[in-house]
C-alpha cells in the first residue's frame, strides 16, 4: 500500500506540473486568447465593447488655414476631416467651418463672443478645432524684421509672445467656459517660407517659439492636444538631413532685413523659385491641397489616439 501510495503521488506530481507547463507555453504564446477565456467563463459572457456614437458634431475655428485657403475644391482640413471621419468611422458628420483669414487670437475671441449662433455651435460640439497663432507672429514680424539688431529683434517677439500668451488663454477660457467637455484640438503654426530661405534662422527660431507658447498654454485644460505639423509643412518634399543640407547650401543667405512689409518678402520668395510642393504657388503663404491632407491626417491620427470623442457618454 505504501508503495503504491508513492506511486500515485508521483504521478499527481508530474500531472501538476505538465497541467502548469502547458498552461504557461499556452498563456505565452496566446495571452489574448487565454484571458479572453478566462473572462468568458468567469462571466458567462462575452467581452462588451464600449459603444461608439453615431452622429459627430465639430466645430473649427481659427484663421485662414482653418478657412481653407489654398483649397478651394475640398474646404482645407475642415471638409478633408469630415470626409475622412465618414468613410473610416462610418460616422454622419455635421461640420462647422468658422475660420476667417487674416484673424488673430484676440479677432477669432471676438468673433465668437459676437455671434452667438456659433457660441451654441460651440456649446453642442464632440470635437472643437483651432489654427491661431499664425497672423498673431507676422503682425510682429512685419514690425520688427527690419532691424539689423537680433537683440532688439528678439527682445520685441518675446514681448509680443507675452500678450500672445495673455490673448490665448482668454480665447481657450472662452471655449472651455461654452463647452467644457468637448475634445479640443490645437494646430501648430509653419514657416512658409522655409524652403526659399532656409538660412534665415530667426524666422525658424520665432515660429519654434511661438508653437512652444502655444503648447505650454493648451496643456493647462483637461482633453486639449496640440498637434505639430510645423517640420513637414516648413520642409516639404525635402525630408532628409542630407536634402536640407544641399538646400541650406544653394540658398541664399540673405537676412531679409532689406525688406520692409509682406509684398515685398513674398516677392523675395517668389524670385528664388524654390517651391514648397505643400504650399500652394498662388501665394507662397498657405497649404495647398496636399499640404492640408498633412493637416488632416495629424487631426485624424491624434483624434483616434484620443477618441473620447467617439465614445457614448
């Protein structure tokens, strides 16, 4: 008997131990399935998912690239995203597109709190879009461009980006106060004007510094994301180190200080013939119809990492 008592406690002993084994090899290599079993029969039930809506209100407001200048056929990144939102996530999409070119911070606040059709817009919205920031930097630009002295020159944007800042957060409070549970999506601004002038760093450091404000500003409200597409926009078809390497090298190294007012800088841009194949040739300023399908996808990519937008409350 004792013997035999030995026995089986051999044999429980080796059960248990392949019965473990086989259940460790199979949770390694199928952890999904094995979990998903595990909850089934714990519940008696399948897996639910959360219940995505079927109905979408946005609402963009903004500037001209919000307006879709440069676009005319598809309405900038306001009609691309609508569509793209109905064809992938099979959503009805009523789309509000409130972006008036030439506006700055302070001009799209004042919009707002003039029109309240668009303030109950706002109220109702899913999703809330914003381009800003952009007229806000070439008001400053066009002023302080023309000096020779880089101190004064930075010393002057530092200030405008201090009221810049002041104006932002009014403009956020103001959303956030209409609708303080709606996802908000924020664009970064470009450097149009990148690829005909690459050696001109001050421009590109003043952009890279308003976009920073920006970011820094929006990450004080809860469900807001700011969204860079400031490399891809400014750099366009030349993406390598190397391709920005052999621009910088042909270009010229001119400091725009010459140049007084905005006509005359789009006229330096236009004679250096370098095109930027995702701003639009009409004005060497805004986003053409690829340039906003750069805008798009940014939106659509953060929208679906952050989709507590879609889901039902």
């Amino acid at each position: 008997m004792h013997k035999l008592w030995e026995a089986l406690k051999v044999v429980l002993i080796v059960a248990v131990v392949a019965g473990g084994a086989f259940w460790g090899l199979n949770h390694v290599l199928h952890p999904s399935s094995t979990t998903t079993s595990t909850t089934q029969t714990a519940n008696s039930k399948k897996p639910t998912k959360a219940a995505h809506k079927k109905r979408l209100q946005l609402v963009a407001v903004g500037d001209s690239l919000t307006e879709g200048i440069g676009d005319k056929k598809e309405g900038g990144y306001v009609g691309q995203i609508k569509q793209t939102l109905t064809n992938k996530q099979h959503l009805t999409v009523t789309a509000t597109n409130a972006g008036k070119s030439g506006d700055r911070s302070d001009q799209i606040l004042a919009r707002i709190n003039k029109s309240s059709a668009l303030q109950h817009k706002i109220a109702a919205a899913d999703v809330l879009t914003v381009t800003v920031g952009g007229n806000d930097l070439l008001q400053t630009l066009e002023g302080s461009i023309t000096s020779n002295n880089t101190a004064k020159n930075n010393s002057t944007v530092a200030k405008a980006q201090t009221t810049y800042a002041a104006k932002l957060t009014k403009l956020f409070n103001r959303l956030r106060q209409l609708n303080p549970k709606a996802s908000l999506f924020v664009f970064s601004i470009y450097n149009p004007i990148y690829v005909n002038f690459p050696n001109v760093t001050a421009i590109t450091a003043y952009v890279q510094q308003w976009n920073e404000q920006t970011q820094t500003t929006l990450g004080h409200y809860q469900k807001a994301y700011f969204m860079s597409i400031n490399t891809v926009m400014s750099h366009g078809q030349y993406k390598t180190a190397a391709e920005i390497a052999k621009l910088k090298k042909a270009s010229n190294s001119t400091s725009l200080t010459n140049l007084t007012n905005a006509t005359q800088i789009n006229a330096a841009v236009a004679a250096e013939s370098k095109d930027n194949n995702l701003i639009s040739n009409s004005d060497n300023f805004h986003p053409n119809k690829r340039g906003y399908h750069v805008f798009t996808s940014k939106l659509y990519q953060t929208m679906m990492a952050h989709p507590a937008w879609l889901l039902k409350k």
